[in-house]
C-alpha cells in the first residue's frame, strides 16, 4: 500500500510539473478544468446521488458554469467579491464541522460544490496566467499545502495525543496540525528568499493556508463521513479521488490569492 501511494504521488508530481512548466498556461487551464470535471463527479456522490445520470447531469452543470466563467471574466481579472465569496462558503463549512454530527441535505452539499468548484477553477487560472504570478506561485501554492500535509501526518503519528476533529477524521491531532504548521513556515522562509518578497509577509499568508486548508480537508471527510464513504473516488491508487487529492486546495486557495495580491503589491 505504501509502495503504491509513493509511486502515485510521484506521478501526481511529474504531471503537475509537466503542466505548470512544460506547457502553455492555456492547456494548464483547460487540463485543470477537466480535474475539477472528474471532482464534480465525485462530489456528486458525496451528496448521496448514486445514479450515473443524476451525476452526469450535475457534473455537465459545472461544466457549463465552468464555460461561462471562462467566457464572462477575462484573463487578469478576478473581481475581489468571487474570493470573498469563497471564503464566506468556507466559513459556513467551519461552522458546519463544529456542529458535526448534523444532517447535511443533499440540495444544500450540491449547491455548495455548484459554487465551489467553478470557483476554484477560475482562481487557478488566474493565479496561473497572470504575469505577476504564474506557475512558480502555483506550484508553492502547492508545496505549503503538501508540506502541512506531510508535517502533520509525521508529527501526528509520533506525537500526537490531541484529537482535532475524533468525530471527522480521528487521525487527525492538535499536535499534527502544529507539525505541519511549523514545516510550512520553514518552507516559507526558504520560499521568501526565493521569490525576493518579504520574509514576515509569505511567512504569515503560508500559515494562513496552512491553517485555513485544514478546513477543505475536514470539510470533504465530513462528507465522505455523511454518506458512509473512505474515499471520493478511485482514480488515484492508493490515494482515492481528486477531491481526496484536492480538498486542502480548496480552502487554502482564495486565502493565497487574496494574501499574494497583497505581498506583491508590497
């Protein structure tokens, strides 16, 4: 099993690379696009809809809203309100966890992803084709959130005593999200010299995502936990779906775009 998880993610690794770098940023759009077609799918299920054609007619939604986003926003724009508005949603799903175990209605979890995952979609490609940031800022966007991944499960498993969310996700500790915390903020330093911006500023918005991706994990488990599911999907082995792979993401990234407009302006 663990054989089968580290060749994966290195595939996952020299795909993601090859995108970001080895091709234009107009195919890295599109392929993102229909990474985020297979989530809708996915997501579909994790609102309890079983049958093929309920899914394909949910997931083709997302693909027309992820159409019309395309068509309605230009490259370089990306109105402030669509990043708030992420992150209002965001909020609602923290407020949802502290209140778990609820019932979760089937309308309200696809009107969620209805908003989440074009969204998503459209801050990607922003942060990917506009000229102030690019691939090197999506690819760290990435690497702070695989790094707090990676922190809290090793430091979850050697120290952990604390649970976070016993009814969520019981692996998961108090004492793992300060490991992951404190392994992102050792990226970020490196990650500051690198880009040239102030150390104190990507030091802060890295552990702004670190922490706020936290909420995407919890909040996809939750869901996963609602409808009796370990994974969202299978097309990853041994690492489950997209949104498995993704949910961190979903969270943390209107909090970077948003830090990142900031620390670049400055």
């Amino acid at each position: 099993m663990l054989k089968e998880r580290i060749i994966t993610a290195v595939l996952l690794v020299a795909a993601l690379l090859t995108v970001l770098f080895f091709a234009s940023a107009d195919v890295g759009v599109v392929l993102f696009g229909l990474l985020l077609l297979v989530a809708a799918w996915e997501w579909a299920g994790l609102a309890g809809i079983t049958g093929s054609v309920h899914r394909a007619a949910f997931t083709l939604a997302l693909a027309l809203a992820i159409g019309w986003l395309a068509w309605a926003t230009p490259t370089g724009r990306l109105p402030p309100p669509l990043l708030w508005l992420q992150l209002g949603i965001w909020a609602l799903v923290a407020l949802l966890l502290a209140l778990y175990p609820l019932r979760l209605p089937r309308r309200a979890v696809l009107l969620a992803g209805v908003f989440i995952l074009p969204l998503v979609w459209l801050t990607l490609a922003y942060l990917l084709k506009t000229r102030e940031f690019g691939p090197l800022w999506v690819l760290y966007l990435f690497i702070v959130v695989a790094a707090a991944d990676v922190g809290a499960y090793f430091t979850g498993r050697r120290f952990g005593r604390v649970k976070l969310a016993p009814s969520i996700s019981p692996g998961k500790t108090w004492e793992g999200l300060l490991g992951g915390l404190a392994v992102v903020g050792l990226v970020s330093i490196g990650a500051a010299a690198w880009f040239g911006v102030p150390v104190m500023g990507l030091l802060a918005l890295s552990l702004a995502v670190a922490g706020i991706s936290v909420i995407g994990d919890l909040g996809v488990s939750m869901l996963k936990r609602s409808v009796g599911l370990k994974d969202s999907g299978q097309l990853f082995p041994g690492h489950g779906g997209v949104l498995d792979r993704i949910d961190s993401l979903l969270a943390g990234l209107p909090v970077f775009v948003l830090g990142l407009r900031w620390l670049v302006a400055t």
